[in-house]
C-alpha cells in the first residue's frame, strides 16, 4: 500500500534524497523515489525492519528551518518474542551532507523487562542516472561490483569511466552482513534509550569519521546552513500563522535547492527532475526573491556570467554571448547520450540575465560586482542584436540544432506547447511574445547599468531600441479577436491567435500598452483562464486545453506571480491580490505549505483542494520562491536611486493586503549600505505604512 504521506525530501548540494514517511526508501511502493549524488541514483533501497517486519509509522515531520526529516516510529506485535505491539518508540532523524547520507536512530522501550530487538537493514543502489529514472532508455550500462565479505559496499564502474560508491557504517557492531542486509540485535532494558546511528557514504575515505561523529557534525552544519540564510536575508513576517507558514516553507525550500558556488548560493531548479543549475529558473528565481535576500541574484549572476557561451556548436545549442540553459551532471551526460552537459538551448535566459543585472544593481547597488561582469553583458547583448539581425522581422527567435535538445525553447518547453488556434503546432523559427518583452527589459536594464557606469551615448541608443522594439512588437502581436497578444509568431510569421498566459509576462516589463494590459487583465482573470486557484497556461476555450497537461491547462505558481507583478506595475493591484489570495489557499490546502512545480487546472470546487499533477518536482525553486515576488506585487515595492547624492528611494504604489491579513512586517531590507523596516497595516479604509526605523540614507515615498 502506497505510503499515505507525501515523499519528504532532503538536498545538500549535489546530493539529494526522496523518502518516505519511515525516511526510507522502498522501490516496490515508489520507483522515483531514491538518494542521488551527482545526477546518479546511489540508494535505490533503504527499509528497516523490526522483528523483520516494517515499523509503524506514527508520524513524520520534514523540519524546512533546519533541513531535518524526523520520522515516529513503534514496532507491531512481536508474537515470538512476546512482545507487545507499541511498546518500542523508534525517533529517526535523517540529515546529509554534501557526499553522505546520514540517520541516527533513538530507541525507547515501553516494555517491563528487557527486550532484545532484531533489527534488518535492507540496503541496495541500482546507479541509474536520474534521466533513465525518469524513463529514458539505455543501450548498455556500466558493472556493480560488491564488496569483500563482512562489508556492504557497492561500486558502480560507469562507461564514462568514472567509479561511484555507496558504502554503509554504522555505530555499532553487526551480526551479518549478507548481499544487499545488514542485521544486528539491540538489547534494551524497561525505559532505556539507545541511538544508533548509520552512514551511507558516497565519496568514502581509508580513514572515514565514526559514525555517531560524523552525523553530529552534519547535523550542526545543516543547521548553521539554514540559520547563516535566515540571518543573510530580510524577515517577512504577518500577523497570520497560516500565512507565516507559507513564507516560511517557502523561504526554506529556496534554501533547501540552493548550492554553493563562486560568487554565493545558486538556487538549483527542483527536485527530483531538475536537481542542477538552469539559467530560466535561476534568474527568475533570485528575480523573486530580490527584494528579502539579493544575494542570491549575486550568485546567479556570477555563476551564468562563468558558463557563458563562447563558441557555435549546434550540438548543444551553443552559439557565442548566450546564457546557459542547464548544466548536468551524471554518466549519461557525460558520455553525450543527452545533450544536456552544458545546453544552450532557451532563448529567454540571455534577456532574463541582462534584466537581473540591471535590478540587482539597482536594488543592492553592488557597482564593483556589476561592473566586473561587463563583458559578459555586453556580449549576452551582442548575441540579442546579431539573432534579432538574422531574422527577418527582427524578432528574436529560436531554432533548435542539437539533436535531441528541446523543440520548444521559452519556459514552456514542451513539445506541444507553442501552437495555433486549429492545434497545429508551429513551425519553423518561433518568436515568442514574453520573448520579446524580456528583450525590451533587457534593453532597458542595460541602459540603466550603463548609464550607471558614465556611458551615456550608449545607454540612450538601447533605449531607442528599447521604444522602437516596443512599437513592432505592439504591431506584430496584438491580436484584437482574443484580446491579447498572440502567443507566438512561427516561422512564416503568422501569429499564433491563441489566449495563453504568456501575455501576462509582457506587464511585467512594461512592453504592453496601457489598453492592451488593462484587457489582458480582464482576460487572465476571466472564469476560462483563472480557475479559482490560479491562471491557466492556457484558457479553457482553447482546443489544445487539457487540465493535467504540462503546459496546455495547468497552474503553475511562478507564471501567476509574474503576472502579478506586471498586473501591479499598470495598477491593477485588485487582479494582483486575487492572484495572491488563490496561491495562499492553494498552498494551505497542500501538505507543509510546499507549492509544487505545477497542479492541475480543473475548475475550483468547494470542499476540494486543487489536483496535483503526478511528477511535479516539489519543492521548485521559482514555486517557492513565488510569494516573495506576489507580495512585491501587493506592496507595489520598488527602489530607486539618485545617482547625485546617493540616496535610496523606497517607492510604494498603492499597497494592499489579502483578507485575513492585517501587519506584514519587513525587518532587515538591506539597501547596499542602507536599511530600513516597514510595517503594512490594514485602516479602515486601505493600507498604512509604519516605517519603523531607517539608516539616514533611506526616503520613503508612498505613491497612489
């Protein structure tokens, strides 16, 4: 019987697990579920069994403050030994490590006399990549050799020549070691406690750090880990638990995915898919969270502006200036089996990064940094103006080369996502409409970064590309017979005349016109596209519309809160909180608050929750980290900077509040080398703004 709790799910860098209620992992009952280091599947089995039978599950918690999984476990009737059912308590803490796996076990006996308890662990690692986990064939694999006698280790000797581990210790002694079982027997006496404590290493030492040692150490890291990003970042804080609950989940799942890299943390797409740096969600991502926490913007940055592409190779996408896809891991990337090493292949991460450089500078003023990553801005512009040179309308579009790459390459990447009213797919060369706002934001980002830097000459001439772009775009896509702009034009330039949410992406850098926004709004919010929970990829009366589709019918949270913020930067601030209110009782009505990747959009039904989508990645970096740009939406935020006496300027346009909530509180909104904080409160005719304490440097303007 499948386990009747959601999969918990732990990451640390490039390792990452997804278990049970138990926090173990049993193939028969889940077959996605598993420990994965380095894009490969490490642990494919992980039971324990008392009394060789299961324990019983009394409850699991996965603590996202400090990136723990504690599961509450008793034992059945142990009609052998005598044994009473619910006698023995078993509290199983998981935690990892950037390379290991790591358990402590506390038993408890209930019972009134010693017990002697025969424990099982059942321990097994197929090495699959993640790709042939979610469903790709493979000709040939590599070997798995195990180990000697009296050790559980097992070797993955990869075609691409390279050895994975996975060995086992534990804390104490064991009886046997046979195959893929290690059994021991624990010896309690009436209300004793006893820990054991297990290793699941995946880059073993001659010298490895006893068990009990090693899972103290990573406990007191993890912790410290979530603790430095809560001190890193400015709390947001309501006078609403539920709502507290959300932007706490949320804020921890952002943390959760983020990895280490040179220049600060990169938030990682999600698990279990997407468990790598991919340039879309990335510089989304850290868009969302720009306001509490722009280091990670700063990460994102430095990361992408280091992977550059500096060559042609049509093998994977690759062309000179553009900003990465996704980055691999794993033997099937390794060896080319998939093209997605390094890919190239999106057309939006290029604009996408010129946009966050621009608002992160504006934002942390962090010049020296922005600075420093000039050439690559530069050249990630050159790349936009030599494939808007090469078509002919002028239009940025995409193509794919690589052989095995993604037909679609905008954020909606499925196959059949970009088509027409009649369901043809498009064809040929496709300019998407979100596309080309991203390259009018990203114009006007660089402008303002250049501007910035003393380069004024050149600054003007992007923005008379700028203004130029917005007039063609309006031309080409507005599309009177669905009240919006067309989805795509495809490669003959026909546009493709379907009602998409695309169009919102266009608010929310300001390329739409003031009429067109205002009749998008009504569109989006419309009963055919808001389902009560959410925007629809696609409005229902569309004829590719399927509910439980990927990209034609479903909600996904990052794209409603996008659209929020555009819906706010024309003033529709109404729309904008509706879209908040839908994803708030969208995540109270899912477990521990996690908005998924995606769900489903059937129409809102009292008494039901929304439909999830059965392989969403959950947690997802842009999901999660979608109720920090909702609530810029809401608090119509925004910084400014004069460039002559150095001043930061908070703007807020109009700001309001859902129901239910009546103080949000920002503390710590760092400002470069200022700060401030503020409190929302609700009067009893709109929404006030207490500023509570501000660095000399900070003006407040509130804007209607």
């Amino acid at each position: 019987m499948p386990d009747p709790l959601p999969p918990y799910v732990l990451k640390n860098e490039e390792t990452f697990a997804i278990l049970d209620s138990r926090g173990e992992i049993c193939p028969e009952l889940q077959n996605d579920t598993g420990i994965f280091h380095r894009g490969t599947r490490h642990v494919s089995r992980l039971q324990v069994l008392l009394w060789n039978r299961p324990p019983v599950v009394l409850g699991a918690t996965e603590r996202g403050a400090v990136g723990v999984l504690v599961s509450h476990l008793s034992n059945n009737e142990d009609e052998a030994g005598g044994s009473a059912a619910m006698t023995l308590h078993l509290e199983r803490s998981t935690v990892l490590t950037a390379t290991a796996f790591l358990q402590q076990f506390c038993f408890t006996s209930y019972e009134e006399r010693p017990i002697h308890i025969p424990l099982t662990l059942l321990v097994d690692a197929d090495f699959r990549d993640i790709f042939e986990v979610r469903g790709y064939k493979r000709l040939q694999r590599g070997r798995i050799v195990r180990g000697g006698p009296g050790t559980l280790a097992l070797t993955y000797r990869g075609l691409d020549g390279e050895d994975r581990f996975t060995v086992l210790r534990l804390s104490d002694p064991v009886q046997d070691v046979d195959g893929d079982h290690v059994a021991l027997v624990l010896t309690l006496e009436p209300r004793q406690t006893r820990r054991l404590y297990l290793v699941l290493d995946f880059h073993p030492t001659a010298q490895p750090m006893g068990a009990e040692q090693h899972y103290n150490a990573a406990m007191a890291a993890t912790i410290e880990r979530f603790r430095d990003a809560r001190r890193s970042a400015a709390s947001v804080v309501s006078d609403h638990p539920a709502f507290n609950s959300w932007l706490m989940r949320s804020f921890s799942d952002v943390h959760l995915l983020a990895s280490q890299v040179e220049d600060g943390l990169y938030p990682y797409a999600g698990v279990p898919w997407f468990n790598s740096p991919f340039g879309r969600d990335g510089l989304i991502t850290a868009r969302q969270m720009l306001m509490v926490e722009p280091r990670l913007a700063r990460g994102v940055l430095g990361y992408l502006a280091s992977r550059q592409a500096l060559l042609d190779d049509p093998t994977n996408d690759e062309e000179p200036g553009k900003i990465l896809h996704e980055a691999r891991l794993g033997e099937m990337a390794a060896l080319g089996e998939v093209p997605f090493a390094s890919y190239y292949g999106a057309v939006d991460s290029t604009p996408l990064f010129l946009m966050l450089a621009g608002d992160y500078l504006r934002r942390s003023d962090d010049r020296d940094f922005i600075a420093g990553l000039l050439p690559e801005l530069e050249a990630a512009m050159a790349w936009i103006r030599r494939a808007e040179a090469s078509s002919a309308d002028g239009f940025l579009r995409y193509l794919r080369s690589a052989e095995g790459g993604l037909r679609n390459q905008g954020w909606k990447d499925s196959n059949d996502s970009i088509h027409h009213a009649d369901g043809r797919l498009a064809e040929g060369s496709i300019a998407l409409c979100e596309v080309q706002a991203y390259v009018y934001g990203a114009r006007q980002s660089l402008a303002a970064i250049l501007e910035r830097l003393g380069r004024t000459a050149e600054a003007l001439v992007l923005l008379e590309e700028a203004a130029a772009l917005q007039v063609r775009f309006h031309q080409a896509f507005w599309t009177p017979s669905i009240d919006s702009y067309a989805l795509a034009l495809d490669g003959d330039g026909q546009p493709c005349q379907v009602r998409a949410s695309n169009a919102g992406h266009c608010l929310w850098t300001g390329i739409a016109t003031p009429q067109a926004a205002a009749a998008i709004a009504r569109r989006l919010m419309a009963p055919s596209s808001f389902n009560g929970w959410g925007i629809r990829t696609l409005d229902e009366r569309e004829r590719r519309y399927n509910p439980m589709s990927y990209h034609n019918g479903s909600v996904w949270p990052h794209d409603n809160a996008l659209i929020a913020m555009g819906l706010a930067r024309y003033g529709h601030r109404s729309e904008a909180l509706q879209i908040l209110t839908g994803m708030f009782e969208t995540a109270c009505a899912l477990p521990m608050y996690r908005l998924p990747e995606l769900f489903c959009g059937f129409p809102r039904r009292e008494e039901e929750g929304p439909t999830s989508y059965p392989v969403a990645c959950s947690p997802q970096a842009w999901a999660s980290a979608s109720v920090f740009g909702l609530l810029e939406a809401i608090t119509g935020m925004s910084i400014e900077r004069d460039q002559g006496s150095g001043r930061v300027q908070v703007r807020l346009r109009n700001p309001t509040l859902p129901m239910g909530l009546n103080v949000l509180d920002f503390n710590g909104l760092r400002l470069g080398d200022e700060e401030i904080n503020l409190q929302f409160h609700r009067g009893d005719h709109d929404v006030g703004v207490l500023v509570r304490s501000r660095t000399p440097g900070v003006d407040v303007l509130i804007m209607k």
